[in-house]
C-alpha cells in the first residue's frame, strides 16, 4: 500500500511541475503587404491568442512587421524565454 502511494504521489508532483512550466508564445500576423496582396483574410489573432493563454500560453502579439521588426521581435522573444520551458512562434503571412 505504501509503494502505490509513494507512485501516486511522485505521479502528482510530477503533474503539477509540467503544469507549472512557463510556456510563452509569440503570434505574428502579418497580412498589410506593401508590394503583394495576399488573397488572405486577416486573421482572428484574438481567437488564436485565447487559444494559447487557455493552454497556459503567454503570448505576444505582433502584427504588420517589416523585416528589421521581424528579426528583433524574435530575437527579443528567444532571449526572454528560459531554457526549460516551451516556446511557440505562430506566424501567418
């Protein structure tokens, strides 16, 4: 009895470290082209986002980046973002 309890217990805290792993996303959409008309709704970036933060995501939002603002945007999000953790980069355009 006491070795299923000691497996559920190391099951639980296990659980709850994966749930309290920071989780960071940052969505791109880029749909406003200078030179290109995409064909494309713009995207519902509010449903994406609620999507995300409803699986413990949080997200950064970007939208309509040129290519200087693109690489810093990135790159800023790579250097906020820990190692051990999950990173996610949605982007459309």
């Amino acid at each position: 009895m006491r070795w299923a309890f000691l497996i559920f217990a190391t099951g639980f805290a296990l659980a709850g470290s994966a749930q309290a792993e920071h989780r960071a996303a940052l969505v791109i959409a880029n749909h406003a082209y200078e030179f290109a008309d995409l064909k494309l709704p713009a995207p519902d970036l509010k449903a994406v986002v609620a999507r995300l933060e409803r699986h413990g995501f949080q997200c950064t939002v970007k939208a309509n980046l040129d290519n200087n603002q693109l690489k810093r945007s990135i790159e800023g999000f790579a250097a906020r973002t820990p190692v051990q953790g999950t990173s996610l980069v949605y982007f459309i355009g």
